[in-house]
C-alpha cells in the first residue's frame, strides 16, 4: 500500500493519506510504543519503579527528523535518542489506530 500523502507534526505525530483514499493518524506516543526495530521489537526488560519525593517530568516527546528509507519506509529521529526503527508503510498501514482498522489490527494481534 503506497501513500498518497505524508505529514509531519513534529510535535503531534503522522497523518498519511493513502491512495485508496483511507487517512490514518498515527499520535506520537502511539507510534513510538510501536517501533518496529528489533531493540523495541524485541523482549524488553521490565522498568523498576523508583520512588522519589520529587516527580520527575520526561520531556515531551517529539519527532526530531523524518527520513524517506527508499519508496517503501520511513525512519522517525525520535527526541530521546532513538532512531533506528524504520517504519514500513506496510507496517504502517497495519497498525492504523482508526476505529475502522482498528479492530483488525488488534485481531492480528498488533
């Protein structure tokens, strides 16, 4: 499935027009969390919990860069570092978060 149409909001995520005439919106953190590379693919270890008397605050997450990867992928520079995930429009297309894709991408277990 190629895209018709790509925009970036570096602070707001992904909205892709596909040719079919499908829109999907893809937000930043929902994107990120499904970071195809095979570090974020992968098992990831559990996250201990640390407490402290002073909440810490991440900084907001942001798209620092987007890259073509040839006519059939983009690679997201994310704010915190990482880089390496090159989102498949096939990928992309799968894991639309609409409410008409959604329960097929869930069903597939996405």
């Amino acid at each position: 499935m190629d895209p018709a149409r790509i925009a970036v909001s570096k602070s707001r995520g992904v909205t892709i027009d596909w040719r079919d005439n499908h829109r999907s919106r893809y937000e930043l953190k929902y994107l990120r969390e499904r970071c195809p590379c095979a570090a974020c693919a992968g098992p990831r270890p559990a996250q201990p919990e640390v407490a402290s008397a002073f909440p810490i605050y991440p900084p907001a997450l942001r798209i620092e860069g987007v890259e073509p990867v040839g006519n059939y992928a983009l690679r997201i520079v994310w704010s915190d570092g990482h880089s390496t995930g090159i989102y498949s429009f096939e990928h992309l297309r799968r894991i639309c978060p609409c409410s008409e894709c959604a329960p097929a991408s869930t069903a597939a277990g996405n």
